[in-house]
C-alpha cells in the first residue's frame, strides 16, 4: 500500500463493511454516464460524488471546473457520511483523473487514511467485492475540519510565481502539443503559463492504471516546491497524486489551472 494507491490484491475481501467506499466514476465526453453506471452497478455502501456536481462548483467563473469553496465540501463530506479518522476508499474506472481529483480534495480537506484504487471498479467486482444497484443513504456526520491550505493556490498565487515573488516550479500535466500551444481544441487560447514546465499526465498510465513514472524525476526533484496544473485542475490531479505517491514532499494544485489563467494573463508557446 502506497502514499496515495492502493492495489485491489492489497485489500481484505473480508473487511469490506469496515472500509467507506466512494465511486468517482464520471466521462468527461458524457458527464451523465458516471451517476449511470453508479446506478447499474457499484460497491455496496459506496457514494457517489459526482465531478460536476459535487467536485467542482460550475457556477463560479474560475476555469472549466472551478474548485468549490471550503462550506461547499464540508457538506459534502457530512453528507456522504464520513469520519476523519476512517479509511476511506476511492475508485473510478481506473486509469483516469477522478478518483484522484476526488482524493486531493479529502486531502485538502485534512483526511489522512483514504486511498484510491488503483485498479479501477471492475477489478473490484473480480476480487469479489460485494456489489448493489441500490442507491447509498448514508447517515450524516458532523465535521471539525483540518484545512490543509497549503496543498491548494489559486491564479494570484500562480501570478506570483510567475512573477519571480514565490519561488516555485509549474509543472504543465497537459499534453505536450498544447503545452507547445501547437494546437488547443478546448481553451480559447493557446500555450501554457509562462515559464512551466510539462510532463503530460498520460504517461503516468502503466497497464491501463497510474503509477509512478521514473522519468518524472527528469523533470522536477523531490526537493524543489512544485504546482501543478492543467486545462481545468481535473487531469493535474493525476500528476500530483503519482508525485506524492512517489514522496514528492511539497505539491500543490492550481485548481482553476490554464482555463482560468487565461481569463486575465498572458500565455507563452514553444
């Protein structure tokens, strides 16, 4: 078991009942199909957090999925049932940035025993994991919260490193041709937040789930203060899940990454 992934072959069949579950599973190209499948289909006792609705407040004008405020996720997380001091298990399909994106925000929130399934749901259904198309009513909980405030920035403090005022590394997880600004079919504009660097969150996928990836260490050290981002902080969650499963010490997530920084500053391309 890892910082931040845990293996289905890793976990006991047998204490199912003892473990909070979260399904996370959602399709970008077809917001619906998540809450669909969660419907067919899930872990029994597991929620479902739905990365529009739940991870994300599309009200806000802070990028494509902009980060919901600290009430918001308090509900969340007291609605869902959960205790800080509980082990909390996370899945999607495997492979894809919602378990992780799901995962950073109970982090942020200041939950110390969750994980995300690194396999995805189907490898649970064949473990045996006991399964249900019955819909979760899970019994509210009252919460202290532990804000872990340095784990999240927002574009002004993004700006600021930019502007040589905090002293930080930009790691770009989006592809490396949109990094290059050589093509852009989402944002309006093209390129990436001046002086990032890149490493496309792709390559973080090892036989269809993320893992750790060596040549990350290529790129930024262990030792240096790093900020991911992405085109809307969905796929950077990815990148800084691996980065602190591979103890990464000091990382956080620009929510409202690219989307949101080219409402107001310049981009650089190449």
């Amino acid at each position: 078991m890892g910082n931040v992934f845990v293996s289905v072959k890793d976990l006991e069949l047998a204490k199912q009942h003892d473990y909070k579950w979260i399904d996370a599973r959602f399709n970008l190209q077809n917001p619906n199909e998540g809450l669909t499948l969660y419907e067919e289909d899930h872990i029994n006792n597991a929620v479902y957090w739905n990365l529009e609705k739940d991870l994300s407040d599309m009200q806000k004008n802070a990028g494509r999925h902009p980060m919901p405020d600290k009430e918001q996720l308090k509900i969340l997380f007291e609605q869902s049932g959960l205790q800080q001091d509980q082990f909390i298990l996370i899945y999607d399909q495997g492979g894809s940035p919602f378990a992780t994106r799901a995962w950073w925000m109970l982090q942020y929130g200041g939950f110390k025993n969750v994980k995300v399934i690194q396999e995805g749901y189907q490898a649970l259904q064949k473990a045996g994991f006991k399964t249900t198309s019955e819909k979760t009513i899970a019994a509210p909980t009252q919460l202290e919260m532990n804000w872990q405030d340095q784990l999240y920035t927002d574009r002004d403090g993004v700006k600021a490193i930019v502007d040589g005022k905090v002293k930080r590394t930009l790691l770009d997880a989006r592809a490396n041709i949109r990094y290059r600004g050589e093509e852009e079919a989402i944002d309006k504009i093209a390129g990436h937040i001046p002086g990032a660097l890149n490493y496309d969150w792709e390559q973080l996928k090892e036989n269809g789930y993320l893992a750790p990836n060596d040549t990350l260490l290529d790129v930024v050290s262990k030792d240096e203060p790093i900020t991911v981002y992405c085109g809307s902080g969905v796929t950077a969650s990815p990148l800084y899940a691996v980065l602190k499963e591979m103890e990464y010490k000091n990382v956080q997530l620009y929510t409202g990454s690219y989307s949101d920084w080219i409402t107001k500053y310049e981009v650089e391309k190449g």
